[in-house]
C-alpha cells in the first residue's frame, strides 16, 4: 500500500491505514461515490494533497482526484475535503451538512458520508467554513464583486469585464484559500489578481491593513523588497483582493541563483520589515513558545522511544536557559518567516504571505529563517554546507542594518526552539515521509545549537 507515512496504532481511528492508502481510497471512491459507483465518473489517479491528525481526535485530509467523464468526453480535477472522527461523531455532522446550500462540484457529490470511515466528504468548492468559494469560483458572482468595487482595480469605468478565470492556487480546508482570477478585459488584454478568504476565525481586515502598512512602508516604497499591491477587502466575505505578481518561488530554483545573495539581500528586507509601523497586530509571548514545546514533548513520548529522551533533554535544556536570555522590545513580525516566503520576480524580492503578521520577538523571524534553512539541508534540497553559508550571510546583513543588531543568546535559543516547537511538530502532525530520521536530525540540530556546538553567524 501506498502511504505518506508509518501510522500509528489508535483505537479511535482503526481506519486511519485505508484513509491515507491513495490506492484503497482510489478504490473506495471509485465504487461508492455518485456518479463514480454508475461508471459515468472514472478516477484516472489520486493524491494526498493535505493531511493532519490529532490522535484518539479527528484526521482531515484532502484528496486531489483527476476525474474522467465517460458521457461527455471531458476531465478535469476535482478536490475532496475528508473529516474522519471516531464512531457517532460524523453522521451528526452530516446530518447538519445536508441542510445547508451546497454547489455542484465539477465532478461528484457536494457532500457525502462514508459511513464504513467514519468520514464526511466536501467537494470543492463547497466547505463547511469557507462558503465564500462558491461565489468567488463563479463567474457571474465574482464578476458582480468585482463590479462593486470596480475603482479600486486602477480600471477605466468606461472598462468592461469580458469573463474571468478562476485557478485554485492554495487551499486549507476550514481556513484558508488562495485563487488567481484573470480578468478577460474587453479590447484591453487581461489583468491578473489573487484573492484571498479566510474563515470566520481569521481577521481578513487586519491582515488586509498589514499588507497596506507594508505596501506604503520604506522599505517597500524604496524597491528594496516589493509585495502584491492591496487593492480592496471585502468584509461580507471576508476576502481581500491583490494584484498579481509573476516569479518564481525562491525555493523552488535553489540551483539558478545566488542562495547566499539572495539571503543576505532577505536580511536587509526583514531588518526593514521589523522597523516598519504597523497597528492593530495581536502581541506574542513567549509562553506560547513554551506551549508549543509542551505539547511536542508530549507528541515525542507518543511517537518514538529514541527520540522522546533526546527531545525531552532538549526542551529541559531551552527552559532553562530562557531567563538569561537578553530581552528585545518587541517589533512587527512574520512569525513563519521562510525562504518560500519569497518570490524573485524580474531581479527583486517579493514577500508573498501575510497571515501570520504578529507583535514579537525579532529574533524569531531569524531563527524561523534560519531553522527552514537547515530544514531544506535535510531533506536534500540543498548541502548542509550551502544552509549554514546561506545563514551566515543572512545573519550579517541583518545584523548590519538592525538597530537591536543579531543577540548570538536569543538567536540560538529562538532557532533551536522553533527546530522543535514547529519543525519537529510538523514533521509529526503532518506524517511526513522519513518523519522519524527527520526529527531526529532536527532535535540533534537543535541540541547542537544549544551547547554552541553549531553556530549560526
């Protein structure tokens, strides 16, 4: 059987092997969903697009189904949200489902139970927390929003709106999706914006007046670093709007520039970034830090006898150095600060996310760098010796153009805590493949970081 990873034994979930079995659930799909049990649909493949598990709790997956349609000729992709939950949970849950209004899927059900899994079924667009995404995958509802706040796109009102392409680009199920909307403009070419939803616990208008702060900020006005221009939030949806911009992920052509320039040229941005005003964000202490290390020496003592002691020695070790660490006035943050953060679009640097935009620490947009790019050393993308160079030349740039400079103290401590507070938890939580060489390649980092072993200026 195909899976993304070893999982664990747990009595609430017995059905945890077949639901993460691309193969069974291929199968399984196949034979029981309308439209594919009566041979109309046919499943060419399927992927895991997405998958987190809290154990004796809930599984949510997402399934990527390339769908072949046997009347009409035609095919297509089609997602699939899963929520598996122990016995009882779920028919209730579908029960509630069913009242509410759904939209056609491309290809199967809106909505669907899967009794013998324990499992309810949401198909694109539909989700039981981001309904905006049937308006705005429909051309005539996205057309008409678009209509209503027509001035902030920079068009001529004697401009008119000929049709729209929706491309899904990112999607978190309950939380958070991106789409890309080329705008077909009748006898002037096409214009390209992104929107973005949120679900009813996200602050759409705070994240929207980060991305304005940003945008009218210095170190953006400059051209030092450039970000997608703001152009309007919706509050009904909770959705804001921005224009597109095109390049490249920075992670994902390692091999075609400069990684130590680049990363240096990244410094100079977060340093500006960190000196930037920017009102409204919700403050972070590091208590939240040491919940997050709580909770992963809990997940260690579940998941693997030889690193539970590693871990929990590292974590002793990182409660025990925090009250001599050097204190910093806290700044506007990223708090997931990474490489893949970043687009290089025609020469520049593009900061592309702002969800997580925060009041805290500076060090731990550094650390969070710096800890991704050890990350990336482990899983082959680049060599242990390209991630430390890189980090090096990172470090000092920030460093030179930060007021507070680079504490060697809160930098190691910050980077060996988010190595295991956020790599390592992810690593598990996702089920990610080699996940146990993983993290225990992440905590020996982490250990090493702590004892001065590894340095990272």
């Amino acid at each position: 059987m195909t899976r993304i990873a070893p999982i664990p034994d747990d009595a609430q979930f017995p059905q945890l092997p077949v639901v993460t079995d691309k193969s069974a659930m291929q199968d399984v799909f196949q034979r029981q969903l309308p439209g594919f049990a009566e041979g109309r649909l046919e499943i060419a493949r399927l992927k895991l697009m997405r998958f987190t598990y809290t154990p004796g709790k809930e599984c949510r997956i997402c399934y990527a189904l390339h769908v072949k349609d046997a009347n009409t000729g035609g095919e297509g992709d089609q997602i699939f949200f899963a929520l598996v939950e122990p016995n009882g949970v779920t028919e209730a849950k579908y029960t509630q489902a069913q009242r509410e209004t759904h939209v056609g899927a491309n290809f199967g059900p809106a909505v669907h139970w899967l009794p013998q899994l324990n499992m309810i079924l949401w198909g694109f667009p539909n989700d039981p927390k981001l309904k905006q995404l049937r308006s705005l995958v429909d051309r005539d509802a996205l057309s008409e929003l678009l209509q209503k706040h027509w001035p902030c796109l920079g068009l001529s009102p004697t401009v008119r709106l000929a049709g729209v392409t929706t491309t899904l680009i990112k999607y978190v199920p309950e939380s958070r999706c991106t789409l890309r909307h080329q705008l077909h403009i009748k006898h002037d070419g096409e214009v390209v914006v992104y929107s973005k939803s949120f679900g009813s616990n996200a602050g759409g208008a705070r994240i929207f007046g980060t991305i304005q702060a940003l945008w009218n900020a210095p170190i953006c006005q400059s051209g030092e670093i450039i970000i997608p221009e703001p152009l309007f939030f919706d509050e009904e949806i909770n959705t804001f709007f921005v224009r597109g911009l095109q390049g490249v992920n920075a992670d994902e052509c390692l091999a075609d520039f400069d990684l130590d320039g680049v990363c240096a040229r990244i410094g100079v941005g977060l340093a500006g970034i960190h000196q930037c005003r920017i009102g409204g964000l919700p403050q972070r202490s590091d208590e939240q830090v040491f919940s997050q290390l709580r909770d992963v020496k809990e997940m260690l003592g579940n998941f693997d006898a030889i690193s539970k002691p590693v871990g929990a020695a590292v974590i002793e070790a990182l409660f025990e150095k925090y009250s001599h660490l050097t204190r910093l006035t806290p700044v506007p943050i990223h708090s997931g600060f990474r490489l893949s953060q970043w687009l290089l679009v025609e020469g520049k640097l593009a900061l592309i996310d702002f969800d997580t935009f925060l009041l805290g620490n500076p060090m731990s947009d550094v650390a969070s760098f710096a800890a991704h790019l050890l990350y990336l050393s482990i899983k082959g993308k680049i060599t242990p010796e390209q991630s430390r160079s890189a980090i090096r030349h990172f470090c000092r740039a920030y460093a030179a153009h930060a007021p507070w400079g680079l504490p060697a103290d809160v930098l190691a401590w910050q980077t060996a805590a988010l190595l295991v507070a956020e790599q390592a938890k992810k690593c598990i939580r996702l089920a990610k493949k080699n996940c146990r060489q993983t993290v225990e390649q992440l905590l020996s980092l982490a250990a090493d970081i702590l004892v001065g072993k590894l340095t990272l200026r």
